[in-house]
C-alpha cells in the first residue's frame, strides 16, 4: 500500500496574534454565525436528530454497552450497520435541514469524502455548501492551480469539496437557499492577493435564508 504523504507544517499563531482585538473579535463573530447555522438543527424533531447526530458522529457508540466476552466482535457488527444505515441515508436523504445538521454533526476523524458527498447532493442547501465552503479553510488551498499540485491526500479532498461548492455557486446550482449563511467574519482580502487560484466573487456574498430556485430538481445523490 502506497504510504499517504503528511498534511504541510501549519504555522502557528503567536500568543500576541491570539490576544489581539482583532483576532478576538473575527472569532467572536465566526463563533456567532456557525452557531446560527448549527442552531438551524433544533427544528428536527429529537428522534430524527439523535439519528442524524448517530450517523454523522457515530454517538451511538455512547450508548453501547460492551460488557459481554463478544463486546469486540458485537461492536464491529453495530460498526459495519451504522455505516450501511450512513450510506442509505446519503443516498435516499430529501431533506435539506437533514443534509445540513448532517454536515453540521458530522466528525472530521471520518474523513471528507461524506462531505464531498453532502457538497454535490442535489439536496444541498446553498447555505449548507456555503457553511462547509468556509468552514474549510479556503485561502489556504489558494496555492494550487490544480488537483495534481496538491501532492497531500487530505488536502486533495478537500479541494475537491471547495471546487466542486464553487462550481455549483456559478451556476447557482441549488434547489433551495433556506439556511442563512454570512462568511464575511472569514474574508481576509490579505490572503488572497497572493492566490494562484482565485476565489469567485459569489463565494463572499451572504445566503439570505427563503429564496427557492426555480431550478428543477433532480433524483438524490446515489454514489
């Protein structure tokens, strides 16, 4: 097996970067608006969002009890249906505030590909796929012009997904734009004067929550 090649060395931030006024107050405000967005997932019913939570972020597993001499081999069992139930629900999901919560819950030990599969669902919200577009980190993917420069694995993922959000942003490519989304605590015009590839405009304009497109839907995602 070809051995994965490590993520770039990120430069930490100085404790004086980490107290300034400025910093604090653009965390402050991305603090505000991802909490809104997260806050989105108190109009599921609790049944249907402790199943989401079970599925993104697998808190089934804190209610398993492996006390038995089999608890090893049960668990693996439990494992293997969870993402069975995790794979149907991606591909039979209608529901945008489901597909949204999913992404909100959803834990990045797992991977990106679930979130590569959320960003080109036709039942993506356009403030779903603007959330995980920022929330990604997109100026420090700037540097590649293509997929085959990025020589990390990881970091090839997620390009997908911040590639992928753009397109479908420039061909306003969403069903529905219900969820409010406000990425400017996030826009640093600093850096992106040095990008190899540039962010499309439309990526820096807010989702403002009702707006239904008048394009037609299509089947769910099925990959």
């Amino acid at each position: 097996m070809a051995k994965r090649k490590k993520a770039k060395a990120v430069r930490k931030k100085t404790k004086a970067e980490l107290e300034s006024p400025e910093f604090l107050d653009r965390s402050e405000r991305q603090q505000t608006v991802a909490r809104m967005s997260y806050n989105l997932c108190d109009r599921l019913s609790q049944k249907r969002r402790q199943f989401i939570t079970d599925v993104g972020n697998d808190t089934w597993v804190d209610r398993w009890d492996g006390s038995d001499d089999e608890g090893e081999v049960k668990f693996e069992r439990e494992s293997r249906r969870w993402d069975k139930l995790r794979d149907k629900f991606l591909k039979e999901t209608t529901d945008p505030l489901e597909l949204h919560c999913f992404a909100c819950y959803w834990n990045w030990d797992g991977g990106s590909s679930q979130m590569l599969r959320v960003a080109k669902h036709v039942y993506c919200d356009a403030g779903t796929a603007l959330r995980l577009y920022w929330l990604s980190n997109p100026y420090w993917y700037q540097e590649y012009r293509t997929l085959g420069d990025c020589s990390y694995d990881n970091e090839r993922e997620v390009l997908q997904i911040l590639w992928t959000i753009e397109r479908r942003f420039k061909r306003d490519d969403f069903a529905t734009k219900r969820f409010p989304f406000d990425p400017t605590p996030w826009i640093r015009d600093d850096l992106a004067e040095s990008a190899v590839h540039k962010m499309p405009a439309i990526m820096r304009e807010p989702i403002v929550a009702g707006r239904t497109s008048k394009r037609t839907r299509q089947p769910a995602e099925t990959a």
